[in-house]
C-alpha cells in the first residue's frame, strides 16, 4: 500500500511566479481587448459639431482650394510696371531667396548677375535659367512686363537699368495703306475658310458676323483700325486669324467683307 502520510512536493519560487503570471494573462487579454473595442467605436462616433475647434475644422475643410476670375476678353490689355509683376510673381523667390534665386535688395546676390548686363539678364528671364521657370512660370506675361521687373529688382540692388516703356502701336493708316483695296464679295471665302470659327459664333468675345450691334462700335474705328487689329492681333484674336500665310489681300477682302455684314461702308 502507498505510504498515505508521504508528504507532497513543494513548489519553487520560479514555479510559483510562472503560475502566478499565466493566471493574470488571461484577464490582461481580456482588458486589452475590451479597450481597443471601446476606442474603436469613438473612433466611429461623430464629432461635436457645436465647438468652436469642429466648426474651425469643418470651415478648414470646404473652404474653396481656388477661385475663377472672369475676365473680359474685349478687355484691352494694360502692361504691369516692374513692381507690380514683382509683387504678383517674382515675390515668391525673390523675397526669400527660395532655390538660389537672389534676394531683392540684395547687393550681394545681385551684383554678379547686374554685370552681366540688362539684355543676359532680361534672355534669363524670359527663357528660364536652373531653378527659375521661363518668366517666372507666367506665361502670360509679355516681353515688356518682364523686363520690367528685371530692372526694378536689379535697380533695388544697385543696377541703374532703364525699363521698356510700353511699345507703340502700329499706325493703322500706314496698316491699311499697305494692303490692296478689300473686295468684300471676296472676302466671304477667306471668312469662312479663317473666320467663321469666332465670328459665327461669337466666342471669345469676338463680335458675331452680321450683328450691326456689336460691329457698330468697331465699324465707328474705319477700316484702316479694324484692319490694323486683324493684321496684328487684338485681345483674344491672333494675328491674321491665327493663319501667319494669309496674305494680307485675302485679309484685307476679310475685314472689308465683315465690316460691310456689320453696317459699314468702305
């Protein structure tokens, strides 16, 4: 028979902290577990959208990324001074120094490059140079503005350049006196073959053919003036209609053929 009085084997104090461990981990689990459910189901709740910091943060959220401006494409087109292009476009680099660009009123960037001379410098601008985009990344930007602004950021830091004055427009008499005498009953052809895309429809604030109304205050100018603007361009139209091999008789039996549509008289 087995000895009933044999005494049991103790446990050692690594035996006992083991036990005492795999007892507590199941109840830890089961916190954890409870807790991440509990946070995950604020994280579902809505915000309190009556503080202050959630309407902040829903304004934050649906302010426009952009505004439109409408422009009047009859608008004529009024040349920026240096400061003003500097302002609305080289600012950004130029005021900070941001990617190597000289920083205005600094003698020190600037004289290296003002010894260059007024027309390297103006080349640079216009056609881009490492870091800087062509034009300062305004494409829109003529010759003129952007020689401008040259000089008023090389004249802050010592240079003595004299800015472009805006360029004369063309005479449109010596224009017209230039072309053969418009054959209207011509020019219906070279419409429709140049023309008709903006004046049929009067897109791009061209005037419509035909409508006395818009053509009335251009027909007031005379042939000679609207004759100038088609040859050169004005505002929205390109030169020649965009077509650079029109000859100038086909354009001027053009103009004559919607200057007549439009209640003028040659």
């Amino acid at each position: 028979m087995a000895d009933s009085h044999a005494k049991m084997t103790q446990a050692t104090p690594q035996e006992i902290i083991i036990s005492v461990l795999a007892g507590l981990f199941a109840p830890l689990l089961a916190i954890f577990l409870i807790v991440m459910l509990v946070l995950s189901i604020q994280d579902k709740h809505l915000p309190d959208t009556t503080s202050e910091a959630a309407q902040k943060a829903t304004l934050d959220r649906i302010k426009p990324f952009a505004h439109l401006v409408a422009l009047d494409a009859n608008a004529p087109k009024v040349e920026k001074s240096g400061q003003e292009v500097f302002e609305a476009v080289c600012t950004t680099c130029h005021t900070p120094g941001a990617l190597g660009a000289p920083k205005f009123g600094n003698k020190g960037d600037w004289g290296p490059r003002i010894s260059q001379g007024y027309e390297t410098l103006i080349k640079h601008a216009l056609e881009g140079i490492r870091q800087m985009p062509p034009r300062g990344g305004d494409g829109d930007l003529s010759d003129t503005e952007v020689a401008r602004a040259v000089a008023y950021m090389a004249d802050a830091a010592g240079a003595k350049f004299k800015a472009p004055e805006a360029a004369a427009p063309a005479a449109p008499a010596a224009a017209a006196a230039s072309a053969a005498k418009p054959d209207p009953s011509k020019g219906k052809a070279v419409y429709e073959a140049n023309c008709a895309v903006c004046h049929a429809t009067g897109v791009a604030g061209a005037p419509k053919m035909g409508d006395k109304t818009a053509w009335g205050p251009r027909v007031s100018q005379g042939y000679a003036t609207l004759y100038s603007h088609a040859l050169n361009g004005i505002r929205g139209m390109p030169a020649k209609g965009g077509n650079a091999g029109l000859s100038e008789a086909d354009l001027a039996n053009a103009v004559g053929f919607l200057m007549t549509q439009g209640g003028g008289k040659l």
